[in-house]
C-alpha cells in the first residue's frame, strides 16, 4: 500500500488491514495468505477492499468554512476581472464527494450575477472506489451535514427527509469524479485534459502519506495549477506543505504566480502576513514555472516522442526542464527523446536523476537497464534488472505502473523474467 499508494501504514491502518484480509478470506473461503497473494498479484476487489480500510472516510460538506468563503471570495474577483471566463477546479483525495460538491456550490455562488454566465468544472479524484460510487450518488446522511450550511448556500441540498439531503442538479451537473493515484508520478499526464485547474483543494490527505510521498504529492498539484491559481491544504498539513507564496489572508491557500518580471510576480504585489509581498515570498521559496502547464507539456512530448519527431521533442523536453527540473516524468521523456536519439550518456545522466527522485520508477529502472546492456555493461544491466525484479515483486499484477504507456507490473514481470532468465 505505501509503495503503490504512498499511504502511511500505522498502527490503527495495519489493524484494519489485518481485520480486512480476515473477512476477505473468510468471504472466499481460502486461508489469509493465499488471500493476500491474489491481492498481490491480480484481485483488484481485494485490493479495493484493503484500501477502504485503511483510507479515512471523515468528510462533510463546508468543513474548515472559512476556507470556502475564502475560496468564493477569491472567484468572485476573478470573475470580474474575467466575466465568463471558465473556472476549472480539482478535489484531490475527494473521498466520498462532500468536499468536491462544497466547492462548487461556492464557485456557483461566486458566478452569481455575472455575465455571461461562466463555465465551472469540477473534478473529484481519489484511490477509493466504493466512495467515489457514493460520491456520484450525491445522497448523504446528516452526519455529512453536520456544519451549518452558509447562508450563500441555502438552495443547494434538497432534504428528502430528516436523515438524508440530496445535492441540488444545478450542482451535481458541474462535479465529476474519476478513480486517479494522486501517487502516481505521471499524474500530470493523467489530468492533462483536465488541468490546469484554477483551484484545488487537497485537504487532510498528506497527514495520512509518506513524507516522500507527501512531497511528491504536493509539488505535482502544484504544477496543475493554472498561472495565478490556488492550491488549498487543511491547517494540519502547513508542516508538511512546500514552501511557496501564499495568499496574504489565509496560508494554506497556495498560489501560482501569473507572471514574473524582473524577478517580482504580478500576481500578488500585497504583504502578507509576514511583511513580506507575495513575489518576494515567492523569491525566496523558488519560483513555480509560468509556462504552459506540465501536464500539456507531458502530452505534447509523449506525441512528438511517438510520431518520431525528436528535434521537436528535444526542445519541449528542454522547456520542460526548465520549468520542472524535479520532476521524474520530464526526466524520463527526456530521456526517451535522447536514447532514441542514440545519445548514451545524457539518456543515462537523466534516467538516474529520475531514479534519484523516484526509487521505485520501475520504467526508468528498466529503461536504465536497457541502455546499459547496449552500451556492452551486461552486469550494470543486470543488476538493475535483479532490482527492478524486486521492486515488481511487491506490486499486484495488474497495478498500472506510473510512465507515459499503460503498462501493467505483471506484463514488465514477465519481460524482465525473460531477460533474466536469457
């Protein structure tokens, strides 16, 4: 779970898991062990049922209320700088969809009054499929409604009776949701579509990872960001958040800059509460790239890459860079783009730089491997491959590994046993 999901697996998690598997071979009628084999090589329901366990279902509509009306406040300027623009906006670990619906009541309420009426979009993701089905549902009890509704969203649940409320279809009608591994290192790509968001909310989700995983998280929602875009965590995660510049009422609320000139950002010339302006917090925490977003840049690299088009390639890749130097997806594709172009040492000095982000990219290891059996080093190669194997070993079959291809651990398995075995 902590290598496929970057999940922090405690002591009250590891309980559940363990109380999990034992209904789930009870279910079945087979010992735990084998239960936990199939798990771990192609029962996606079993893995489901291991990941509601130990992931938290604690949600409600409006928790931490000043954020949204923060969140209003902030699109209500944004719409009159910009009447009609659309608003696109992300709930990331939206469990079972209070948060994801919040937002767009909000973002609905901003929009009040504007004209031309504006197109809001509102994306849920999250690992859990059985709260993503409830999520779609858009019925909830009273205990998800147990924050006082704000008075600017009074219309917005319909009560069908004293213990349930339905989400108005005004509001259902602008929220989607979708089964996405916010761990995953591609996760730009995965969104490409949908990016770049104008806001997103990834509250209460890093306490539960990983500090590696954390970090990894918190720096790719960063990059989905659209120039002067806010990413929003819950006060419990300003310790573990990146440092970046923040909105001047509310540190949690973290921002893109829209430009930077002459080293100062336009986008937030205002002190905060620091003292300090917002571009020189952005100064001294280090920039975010302004450029096109990275999951736009991802795809268009992945396109040139696969129509054989590499000088292209080559220089999308370099922006890339540029603009994401840490990210191991912009690694990787560089890599490619030099390996097809029969350039040895920058593939290899990329791929390890990936690898050096990333430990468990098992496409960059296998890629590694492969350079290395053709520059005539078999051993380095195999070695890399005996490691990869490894690393694959603990992964279910038909987990989809992180890279531009959808590639499954057991298909790499098999090829790697091959090469191994050769």
């Amino acid at each position: 779970m902590s290598a496929r999901y970057g999940l922090a697996i405690g002591d009250s998690a590891r309980a559940n898991l363990a109380t999990a598997l034992a209904m789930a071979a009870a279910g079945r009628g087979i010992d735990p062990h084998e239960c936990l084999q199939l798990a771990r090589h192609s029962d996606e329901q079993l893995l489901q049922s291991f990941v509601h366990a130990v992931t938290i279902h604690e949600t409600y509509f409006f928790r931490h209320p000043e954020q949204f009306d923060l969140l209003r406040q902030i699109a209500k300027e944004r719409l009159r700088a910009r009447p009609g623009a659309p608003v696109r906006a992300l709930s990331a670990g939206c469990a079972s969809g209070e948060e994801a619906y919040s937002m767009a009541i909000a973002l609905q309420s901003a929009a009040e009054g504007t004209s031309p009426t504006p197109r809001i979009e509102v994306l849920g993701i999250d690992i859990d499929d059985e709260s993503l089905q409830k999520a779609r549902g858009a019925c909830y009890g009273r205990w998800s409604l147990r924050q006082p509704l704000p008075p600017w969203s009074q219309r917005s649940i319909s009560y069908s009776g004293e213990d349930a409320g339905d989400v108005s279809p005004q509001y259902r009608a602008t929220v989607r949701f979708r089964s996405v591994n916010l761990h995953d290192s591609f996760l730009a790509l995965l969104l490409a579509n949908d990016a770049p968001f104008d806001f997103i909310f990834c509250r209460n989700v890093l306490m539960y990872l990983v500090p590696t995983a954390a970090d990894r998280v918190a720096r790719h929602l960063l990059n989905l960001l659209a120039p002067g875009g806010y990413l929003t965590f819950s006060p419990v995660d300003l310790d573990r958040i990146p440092k970046a510049a923040s909105h001047p009422d509310d540190p949690t609320f973290l921002c893109r800059p829209i430009a930077i000139r002459n080293g100062v950002s336009n986008h937030d010339a205002s002190p905060g509460q620091d003292g300090k302006s917002g571009s020189a917090r952005a100064r001294a925490a280090g920039r975010i790239s302004n450029g096109r977003h990275l999951g736009e840049m991802l795809a268009e690299a992945k396109r040139l890459i696969d129509g054989g088009e590499l000088t292209r390639a080559k220089a999308v890749c370099a922006e890339l860079l540029k603009g994401h130097p840490d990210s191991p997806a912009a690694l990787f594709l560089a890599a490619m783009v030099e390996m097809e172009s029969g350039s040895g040492a920058p593939a290899e000095r990329l791929l390890l730089d990936a690898l050096q982000r990333q430990p468990d990219f098992a496409l960059a290891h296998f890629a590694l491997s492969t350079l290395l059996k053709k520059q005539g080093r078999g051993s380095e190669a195999r070695a890399r491959l005996v490691r990869l194997s490894h690393l694959l070993a603990a992964l279910p079959a038909d987990a989809v590994l992180a890279g531009p291809e959808e590639i499954t651990c057991g298909w790499l398995r098999s090829v790697v046993n091959d090469h191994l075995n050769a």
